[in-house]
C-alpha cells in the first residue's frame, strides 16, 4: 500500500527522479525511433498525453530540457480545454519543440467519426492533415485519448495495426512496444503500481506516461485522488 506522504506530485519530485534514471544510465528516446530500441537495454520513453494544458506541459518541458532528456508530447485537437489553432499554443509548443522534444497526436478519432457520421480510419486520416497544418509536419507517432466508457483495449490495438499498414505511424498500444516496454502512468492522479520514483533499475525498457495538470510546483496532499 502506498500511502499518501509517498504520492509526491512536485516538480522537485519529477526533477529528482528523472535524475535518477539517468544516474542508471537510462536513455531517453523519443516514441518515434521505439521501434529501433525493442531488445535495447536501459531504454525509457517519457511520454506526456495533454489532455487540458499545454502551459502545464511546457513546465514539464523545461525541466527535461535541463536534464538533458527529449520527452514526446502527444497534442490534442478537440480539446474544450485549448485551442490547437490559437495563438497561445502555437507560441507554447514552439516552445517546446524547441528543446527538442517530439510532438505526436493525442487523437481522438473515435468518439469523433460517431459524431461525424463516418469511418473511423477517414476521421484519423482527417486529423493527421489538420495536425500537419497546425503544425507543419504529420505526426510519426499518436496516443488515444480515452474518454469514459472509451473503446477497449483489443479493439485500440487492431486499429493500432490497420494505422500502421496505412499511414506507417506507430500508436501507443501497438503490440511491440506493450510487449517490450514496461507501462506506467499517472492516469487520474494516480499511479496504480506506485510512483515511477519506485521502479528505478527494475526494467530495461519502460515507456512512463505523464500528465502535466496533476503536477505542480510545490507538492500538494490530495485527499483523494482526482478523476
Ligand atoms: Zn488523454
């Protein structure tokens, strides 16, 4: 059991972890080059979905930045929460990408073509024009955006593999990185197998995902978790 005084969601926290892995020699790899590092030893992807704030992740950037790690940050295009097209978040993943690290889509295809009234894999091929007009390059890589009562986890994975046939971009439940890769993240503020802080050394490959909102810059005791 892991009690509340070990949930530590500073950026201290993260800074110090991170830290860490590099103290073991673990080397910080975007989700694109993935398929390159799958039998590699001491290999970590540090994956952010932003689902509601890009300022957030662009803390979160610089502190990798500082540490010399390139994270992958997966971007929204439906969110309520900000506006892809705007001018603030095209100014904060500048940004970003200006550290260095990589940006992918945080897509939303599904629940979006039962709005639209059409096939799934047009509405993601939709999405990948939008996301290279906003940003000027296609993704190489995506994350779904899971809303609740979202598809499961079998169906996610073939759409995973008729992506890949078809556009040749890898997705975050793609079978070779699931079966490689040790996952942990800290979804609705909570790390169900205790805080990445806790795994150091234990794995050779691991992809952790973060999300920047249950961060902050002092720590603060939640006194329950936060869905
Ligand atoms: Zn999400």
């Amino acid at each position: 059991m892991s009690s509340l005084s070990e949930v530590n969601f500073s950026y201290s926290h993260y800074q110090n972890t991170l830290q860490k892995y590099l103290d073991e020699k673990y080397q910080f790899i975007k989700m694109s080059d993935v398929l390159k590092n799958l039998e590699n030893e001491n290999i970590f992807i540090l994956r952010h979905d932003v689902d509601k704030s890009v300022k957030k992740a662009l803390d979160l950037a610089k502190i990798e930045h500082q540490l010399g790690i390139k994270a992958t940050y997966f971007l929204r295009l439906h969110s309520n929460y900000y506006n892809p097209f705007g001018y603030i978040v095209q100014e904060l993943v500048k940004q970003i990408r200006s550290f260095g690290h990589e940006i992918g889509l945080h897509t939303e295809f599904l629940d979006f073509s039962e709005i639209l009234g059409e096939s799934a894999i047009s509405t993601f091929e939709k999405e990948i024009d939008v996301f290279q007009t906003i940003f000027g390059e296609k993704p190489k890589t995506y994350s779904f955006h899971r809303t609740t009562g979202a598809t499961d986890i079998e169906t996610l994975k073939e759409f995973s593999e008729e992506i890949f046939e078809k556009f040749g971009i890898i997705g975050s439940y793609d079978q070779r990185i699931s079966e490689n890769f040790k996952y942990l993240s800290d979804s609705s503020g909570i790390w169900r197998e205790g805080c990445f802080s806790q795994h150091i050394g234990k794995y050779s490959r691991m992809q952790v995902l973060i999300h920047a909102e249950w961060w902050f810059d002092k720590n603060i005791n939640l006194e329950e978790s936060l869905v």
